[in-house]
C-alpha cells in the first residue's frame, strides 16, 4: 500500500459516508415504501403490489447497513464502542424494528385473514418508521454533542438518557429523515406501480419533498446558532489513535466553519434544493425513473452537509469535549485499515455489480393482472 496514515483515515472517512449514502439510497426506498404502505394501499390487493415492489429487492440492500456498522467496529472500534453504549436503548429499538421486516414481509400471505395481514402491515409500518426516525434522531444528536467522556484509561463513560436523546433540534433531524425517505420511497413506487397507487405516490413525492426541503432549511439555520467544536491543538493526522491527546473548543457557529474555509462546499446543501426542485418537476411531469436519480441526490446532499460540517468530528462529546472522537484520533490500527482497504476494493465492485443487475432485472411494474397470477407467492 502506498498511503499513509493521515491519507487512509481520509479513505475510510469517505467510505463510511459513502456506504451510508448507499443504504440511504437503496434501503431508504424500502423503509419509505414500508411507511407508505399503510396509507397508499386500499386494499389487500394493492397493498400486495406496494409490497411486491421492493420484494425482490430489500433483503440485498440491507447489504449497505450491514456493512456501514461492520466498517464502524473494524475502522473506527472506539466510536462504535461509545455509540452502542450511549445510543444502547435507541439502537435495540431500531433493531427490533428492523426484525419485524423480514417477518412482515415473509409471514404477511401466509394466511388470508385480514385481520392478520393488516397486523402484519403495522409491523411493516413500523419497521420502516421507528429506525427511519431514529438514523435522524441520532444525527441531530451528533451535531449537539453525546454526553459521554473516558478516563485516564480509556473507559467508557455516558452521563446520558434516552429521553434525552429527544430533544428539539434530534427530533426536527429524525422528521428531515421521515421525510426525505417517504420522499424517496414514494418516487420508487410511482416507477413500479400503475392506476390508483401511482398517482397516490406521485402526491406523496409533491408533499413530502417539498416538507423535506423546508424541514432541511430550518435545521440549516438551527445549526449555524448552535454550539459547534473545533480541535484548539496541534492536529497529529499520523499519530496513533489517542481521543484523550488533544484539547476541543466549542463555540456557536462552528458547525459552519469548514464552510467558511471553503465556500464551495456550499455547493453540497445547494444541491439538495436543487435535486429536490428537479424531484418535484420530474414527478410531476411523469419522468419517474429520473425523479428517482434526483431524489437519491437530494438524499446524498443531506447526508454529506451534515457530514462536511462535523469534520473530522465522528463523535463530539459534551461532557468532556477533548473526548470528542474525530477522524485522526478514534481509528483502527494503520495495517488494520491497510486490510480492509484491500477486501474493500475486491468487495465494494462485487455489491455495486449485483445491486445494478438485481434493479435492471427486475424493473418491470407490480401490476394487479401479476398480483393475481402469483396469488400463492410470498408477498
């Protein structure tokens, strides 16, 4: 390998945005559907084509989770380790969330109850809504700083509660995150479905982009009159991982500053008002499959200004602020990275393939005449 520490803590960095970017993308549609379901579908056969939509495809999407925390634990051990002992309760709640996804979606049609099905249609509801709402809530979380500080022997302290965890500007962060995955789950079904569902879902794209982009600006001014944080040392890029060999200050504004020093990574949240006004557009005029590329970008804007503005901070701490974890300071060894550089760059090509060829095999639309003719299938 020819870079040096400083440059594959930079990598990794990128990668674990990109991998969340990823499951944003292609798990945001799948958590955006499953809200969506209860609402869109009339009746079991339409909600069978809402579910028959992202039937094919949501379990190998769940790839790009799976891997974002596998690349949390194996990059940076010591944010993981504090993110599952201060976010512990949030994070069993997304979890079980998530579990009632694969038991909707494989026990719904077992049986032609209705009572049963519409229970199971909950649990889909819920698997999509609670961890949709919770990725935000943890974001807005971030950007306040997580009470948590180590000794002088790097054991884990968090202060924190749960209830804690919902304040104000969290919850607006976990409604920007609702939003713009309905958003972008809404988008998905106006490709896939026809009739009554389509024009729903093309109603649902009109009000929630528009809700995303507002909630969006509102959190962008929240943000520039809180508290953000700085390193105030010496930054050692190539130093071992060492949280506790640095001194943070925290200041209103902060969260802006990388801006500051360079403008055009103004850009970045621009564009989310601009793939989201071409979202809108697109929709409208019943260009589904190009309002999808648009909403994905709007999706990646969000993320990544959120993510520009933090760095190198992974995870500020606002009970001890020179325990705040950043990018120089909270990752794995240099051969650990090294390693896991090389498994990604066999890896990474082999999803992104499959992933491309699983969407362009099955981009055909759910219909009722498909619903009837597979009456025994899964979904």
């Amino acid at each position: 390998m020819i870079f040096d520490y400083e440059t594959l803590r930079l990598i990794w960095w990128g990668l674990l945005g990109a991998l969340l970017v990823g499951f944003a993308i292609t798990g945001g549609f799948d958590l955006g559907v499953a809200i969506l379901l209860p609402f869109l579908g009339k009746n079991d056969t339409e909600r069978r084509i809402i579910i028959n939509s992202v039937g094919a495809t949501w379990e190998g999407n769940q790839v790009w989770f799976i891997t974002a925390g596998g690349a949390l634990f194996a990059a940076w051990p010591i944010a993981y380790s504090v993110a599952f002992s201060g976010f512990y309760f949030a994070l069993m709640l997304t979890l079980v969330g998530l579990f009632m996804r694969p038991l909707g979606f494989d026990y719904r049609s077992k049986l032609p109850s209705q009572k049963w099905r519409n229970n199971w249609d909950i649990a889909l509801f819920v698997g999509g809504f609670v961890p949709t709402l919770i990725f935000g809530v943890a974001f807005g979380n971030l950007l306040q700083g997580v009470p948590f500080h180590f000794d002088n022997d790097m054991r884990i302290f968090y202060t924190g509660s749960f209830w804690a965890l919902l304040n104000p500007f969290a919850v607006l962060a976990g409604l920007i995150s609702v939003a713009m995955l309905i958003m972008h789950g809404a988008v998905y079904l106006q490709i896939k479905t026809q009739s009554d569902i389509n024009q729903r879902s093309k109603k649902m794209v009109m009000i929630f982009t528009i809700l995303t982009l507002v909630l969006f600006a509102l959190a962008g001014l929240w943000v520039a009159n809180i508290e953000g944080y700085r390193i105030s040392t010496e930054i050692l890029t190539n130093a071992p991982s060492n949280p506790l060999a640095k001194q943070v200050i925290k200041e209103v504004g902060l969260w802006l500053a990388n801006y500051g020093h360079y403008p055009v990574l103004w850009v970045i949240p621009g564009l989310a008002f601009i793939s989201g006004a071409l979202t809108l557009i697109l929709s409208k005029i019943e260009r589904p499959g190009l309002a999808f590329i648009t909403s994905s970008l709007t999706l990646t804007s969000v993320i990544l200004t959120a993510g520009v503005a933090m760095f190198p901070f992974l995870m500020p701490s606002s009970s001890m602020l020179s325990s705040s974890l950043t990018v120089w300071d909270a990752s794995s060894s240099l051969s650990t990275l090294k390693i896991m550089l090389g498994v990604t760059v066999v890896f990474l090509p082999i999803v992104l393939a499959y992933t491309s060829w699983v969407f362009r095999v099955m981009r055909g639309k759910i219909t009722p005449e498909y619903i009837h003719q597979n009456d025994h299938s899964v979904y």
